[in-house]
C-alpha cells in the first residue's frame, strides 16, 4: 500500500513537471506575425475576427471588424458559435495567445476547421502599431515618459495591463522590490492599452515586460513573470 501511494505521488509529480515544462515552450502552432498578417488579409470580407477578451477589455481597444466573443457558459458558446460560419476562417486574439487558445481549442471542438489565433496576440498588435478601434486616449508621449524616468535612482518600468493573469503574477513580485530598495530604486507602473503609441515607440509586444533605466539609459528588459531572485541580481549588477 505504501509503495503504491509512493508510486502515486511519483507519478503526480512527474506530470506536474511535464504541464510546467510545456506551458514554458513556444507554441510551435502559432503562424508567424507576417503569416498571420497575409491570411488575415486574404480572407478579406470572409474573416471571422473574435476577440476572447472580457466585453470591457472589447470596449477600450479591438480589431476592426472583430465581435466581443468571451463566453461565460456552454449555452451561451453554442449559442454564440452556431451565429459563425464553419466554413469562412476563424480569427481570435486575446491579449497573448492564452484565452484565444482555450476559444480556438473549444471552437475545433465543434468542427471549425480553420481557426487561426494572432501570434502574440493584442498587446504583439498593439506594439507593432497596428490599427486599433480605441475608446481610449492615447496616453502619455515620448517626452512625458522621459521626464518621468529622471531619477539619481535606478529606475524599474513595470508594462502589464490590470487584465493581464501574467502581470497579476508579476505585480506583487515588483512590489516586494519597490519597498524592499526604496532608497535605491524608482519604480514605474504603465497601463499598456492606455499608453499604446508609448509602448509602439519603445517596442513593447508583450506583457508584462520589465525595463531597467540607469541615467534614462535602458540597461536590462525582460518579459513574462520574471522571478524574484533574477530581478534583484539586474538591479544588484548596477552601480550608482
């Protein structure tokens, strides 16, 4: 019986281990962006465009042409799905390639056949400068994210969006550092779907992304849930 348990708990952890290792992997699915760029053009007046995001995430910035397409239950996605055509391709985004690929999984499901997510999704978009429909400004310029980096202190630019799961991770990471090195270091947090031709400039295509400032020279950057321990040494690498 003990050795069974042992065996058990040897293959849960195995598995853990392979679930972690895949989610760390490039998704070798994904078209490239000039790949994504061509079919999306070619379907023309054909593409279905979905954006996976909450309906106010919809509101603040989407695709043109793209439909509010984040569904909450079964009843509404059979609803919902049975309004699309199975035979006209299916574009989604989501704001990397995580609730599109759960919405692309779940349509495939179902018989679409042509189901194409946008590789990096919205904030790749965004980043490259793509056309957005915006109910929000444009946020702050070149010259106003500049000035905010003046500081005898390194300076720690923190790009998320409060939608993003990934820079929820983040968030309290950074936070811990902020109070942790006060006196050392200034930390700046930017809404990046609030502040798109910032992030186009400075060539942010994914969140969150980390950048690191010395004398508003960038020094360090690094994108994804960065653990704690490789942030501190970017930082304990800097002299004053």
């Amino acid at each position: 019986m003990k050795k069974l348990r042992l065996l058990s708990l040897a293959l849960l952890a195995l598995l853990l281990q392979t679930v972690a290792f895949a989610q760390t992997q490039p998704r070798k699915d994904l078209l490239t962006f000039e790949q994504f760029e061509a079919k999306l053009k070619a379907a023309g007046k054909d593409a279905q465009i979905l954006d996976a995001r909450l309906p106010e995430e919809y509101q603040q910035n989407h695709l043109e042409g793209a439909v509010s397409f984040n569904i909450a239950n079964k009843a509404d996605f059979d609803k919902e799905s049975a309004k699309l055509n199975k035979d006209k391709p299916v574009f989604i985004y989501s704001i990397g390639n995580g609730r599109s690929s759960v919405l692309a999984k779940d349509l495939r499901g179902i018989g679409f056949k042509d189901v194409t997510e946008i590789p990096g999704g919205l904030s790749k978009w965004i980043g490259l400068g793509k056309p957005v429909i915006s109910t929000v400004g444009k946020g702050l310029n070149r010259e106003e994210y500049t000035a905010s980096l003046k500081s005898d202190k390194l300076v720690l630019v923190d790009f998320g969006s409060r939608y993003c799961g990934s820079c929820k991770k983040l968030a309290p990471i950074v936070d811990s550092i902020k109070n942790e090195q006060a006196s050392s270091l200034k930390v700046i947090k930017i809404e990046a779907y609030e502040n798109k031709d910032l992030v186009k400039e400075l060539g942010v295509v994914s969140l969150p992304t980390l950048v690191l400032y010395k004398n508003n020279e960038v020094i360090w950057k690094k994108t994804g849930v960065t653990p704690k321990k490789e942030i501190e040494k970017a930082l304990a690498g800097q002299t004053l």
